[in-house]
C-alpha cells in the first residue's frame, strides 16, 4: 500500500521527530500539513496524521486540513504526541 504521512510539528520538534522515525522504518513519504494542503493524495492508499495536541485537539492547521483536505475513502491512521507534565503525574 502507498502511505504518506501528514504531519505538523511545532514547538520543539518532538513530532517531527516521531515522523523520521516512523518513515524511516516503513519507508513512508513524509509531507508537512502546508505542503500536502497542495498536493494530490489520490495516489495514497493510507494517510496517516500526526501532530501535537493542545487542549485535547490537533493543532488548528492540522483540523483544518482534515476538514478541507483529506480526501474522502482513504485508509486513515494518527499520530498524536501529547505533553503531560511532570508535576501532573502521579
């Protein structure tokens, strides 16, 4: 199967990151949610998403980019990279 992974990484790169890794291993296309925006994904048979999660969403782009952008029928997967601080733990 032709898999791109879709991502959006801002911060401190930590889901960057994540994203080398994995397509790395899989040997998977890489593309950041701006540069897929114009792309088409037709050819993909699976689409993963990852991005950071800010109070409990994906970041704002990336919403917008499923809603206007993910084409509809497509096997979809998610990457998501949460923050839980230290001090939250128990």
């Amino acid at each position: 199967m032709k898999t791109i992974l879709i991502y959006e990484s801002t911060h401190h790169g930590n889901t960057k990151k994540l994203v080398d890794a994995v397509a790395k291993r899989y040997g998977i296309r890489t593309a950041t949610v701006e540069e897929a925006a114009a792309m088409d994904l037709s050819a993909y048979d699976r689409i993963g998403i990852a991005s950071g999660v800010a109070f409990g969403k994906f970041y704002e782009a990336t919403e917008r980019f499923m809603d206007d952008s993910l084409p509809k029928g497509k096997d979809v997967f998610f990457l998501e990279r949460l923050f839980f601080p230290l001090y939250l733990r128990k």
